[in-house]
C-alpha cells in the first residue's frame, strides 16, 4: 500500500522533472544552467530506478529510496530557492518533495 | 490532452508488465518461457522510453508511439492468449491493450 | 557479430550524447538551447533502447534501430552545423554518425 | 580516467546481465528462478543508472556506485554459486566481479 504510493510519487516526479528541464531550458538564462538541469536530470533518472526497483519488489528498493530522498530533496530546494523560481518550478519542487516524503518511509541507508 | 493521457497509459504500462515479469517468473515453468518475459521486457522498456519522448515534447514522438502501440498490441495477445492466462496476466493484457490504443492516436510510422 | 558492433555503436554514443549535454549546457548561451539539448536527450535514449533491444535478441530490434539512424543522423548535423561548434561538438557528431551507420545495416522500419 | 574505467566496467556488465538473463530464461529451470532473474535485472539497471551519473559527472554518483558495487558484488556470487552455473554464467560473474572492484574505488556511502 504504501509502496503502491511510493511508486506513483516517483512515476510523477520523474515525469514532472523531464518536463520541467524542458521548461527551464525554453526560459533559458540563469534557468538552464547546467547545475540545475543536471540535478532534475539526476532526480528524473533516480526516481525512475527506485520506481523499478519498487515494482519488482527487489529486496536493493530501501537503499535506492534513500538515495532518491536525498536527491528529490536537493532538487526541491534547487527549484523553490532559484532566481526566478515560477509557477512551473513551484510545482516541480512540489513533486519532489512529495516524492522524498513517500521515499523516506521506505528508506534504509546502506 | 491526449497526450497526457497517452503517457499516463505508457506509464502504467510499464508498471504492469514489470510487476508481471515478476508474477510469471514466480509461476514458473511455461510462464516463464524466454519469448514471453523478453515481450514484457521490450513492452516496459518501449513505454518508458515513449513517455519519455512525449513528456519532452520531442518530434520525434509518433515514431516511438508507432512502434509502442505495436509492441504493446503483441504483448497483449501473448498474455490474454498464454495457456494458464490467469487474473494478473489478464490484468497486463488490459494495461498493454489500453497503452496500445492511446499510442496508436499518435502514432506515425517513419 | 555486426550486432556486436552495432550494440558497441549506441553504447558509445549514449556515453557521448550525455556528457557533451553537460559540455553545452557549462558553455551556455546558444548551446544550452532546448532543441539541441532536446535532441541529444532524445539521441542518448534511443541509442540505449536500441543497444537494450539488441542484447536481449528481440526481434524487434530493426524497427528501433531504423528510427536510432535516423535519430543520430539529425543530431550529428545539429552538432556539426551548429554556430561555434567546437571539438566536443565535432567529437559527438562522429559518434552519432557511426552509430546512424551501423543501425542503418541493422534496420527494417515498420 | 578512473571513471572512465568505472563507466566503462559499469556499461559492460549492463551489457552482460541483459544477455545473461536471455541466456537463463532459454535454459529454463532453476536457471530461471524468479531471484535469479530478478537479481541480474537490478544489477543491468543499477550499472545503466550509475554509469549515467559518472557520465554527467554528478556529485551523487559516489552514492549510486557504493550501492552498484554492493549488487555487482552480490550478482557475482549467485552466477557463480548456481547450481548448474556455465560458461555463460561465469563470463557474468566475472564482469559483475570487474564492475563491482571499479564502483568500489569510486564509492562513498551516504
């Protein structure tokens, strides 16, 4: 049950940090610089193999969630505390942020 | 509008045919048979990676989703046609059916 | 054995599409465009699908490696014509021009 | 040039993991046992994940490398302790083993 929410949390994650990347690189500027698209690069990727992980019920899926907790919550902070952070990036930290809650419920660190 | 609900078929998709790999590999025996879980496997991947294109918004998304709806089509045959089809393949069948339809309104062959 | 090659082929270009993402995106202005970071996006997925398709001998394979050449094509002339392309540009041309080579004598479009 | 290598051993045993799971699904049997299958499964996409890291040159990559040398690590030793290992099933140990030894170097957990 909770891992179902889990999964979900990271499907939407993945989903909304790819768009965004694409957003940000349109706004272009301070916007795609290339720290800030990495990381949504990185939490896109790393959402996408815990989800994996998750779905196939592989015993590895609490050290994946930590690590994705980790990063969804560095790409939160990256894209509310940007410069001209806007309603799209408003909405991708959300996304992670939600993301790094359902992961941290069913993270356990190497 | 289609084409959120487009991705949102290729991801469940995906999720269904990777939860089903494991499902059939536990069955065992014809349920595990390398033609069956390699379609499951080529199905999750090509939803992923044609979510993927569309949630960019890259042009080239109709081939990918031509070449999704197919997969997707045969992947569904495989699991409702399988001898021993059971409630969870059923349920993959339905995924990928549903999948096969989305990407077929977006399709465009090469 | 030119499957061996071709494998080798996407591989190499998935690892060049992706760091030379990072290369643009560090040089900023023109090169961090979304179109051309878009297509590299694009080129570094479809090569790994593709290589993923090879390996696992599906049959499928000649309809992903048909849209891989054509994908890898258009990126190394979006790299190559670029404005200001420079060596890291030319390099990720080279490789995308290999890989759209060996796809091509594998692919059979749908 | 350490990650390099590292990147290089990681994209080798995704390689490797993707043919060997083909390889158990056709010999059948034990060989296709659902943690067998399942094992190889994460370590294709745990090596494609930390190989994509290295190769954007990510701060988080220590990370995905300390949890890749550990499933190399283990993958290693269920192909080789397998009742009925073969060739096949060596050669992947032995690539799982390389990745493994390379993640290790670059490794720090979180």
């Amino acid at each position: 049950m909770d891992m179902g929410r889990c999964i979900a949390a990271c499907l939407d994650c993945h989903r909304t940090c790819l768009a965004t990347i694409q957003h940000c690189l349109t706004k272009g500027g301070h916007h795609a610089e290339q720290a800030h698209i990495r990381l949504m690069m990185d939490c896109a990727q790393i959402c996408a193999t815990s989800a994996d992980f998750m779905i196939r019920g592989s015993e590895h899926h609490p050290h994946l969630c930590a690590e994705c907790a980790e990063i969804c919550r560095q790409c939160a902070e990256d894209c509310e505390g940007h410069p001209g952070s806007d309603d799209a990036m408003r909405a991708c930290a959300a996304a992670c942020r939600a993301c790094a809650e359902e992961c941290a419920t069913m993270a356990r660190p190497r």
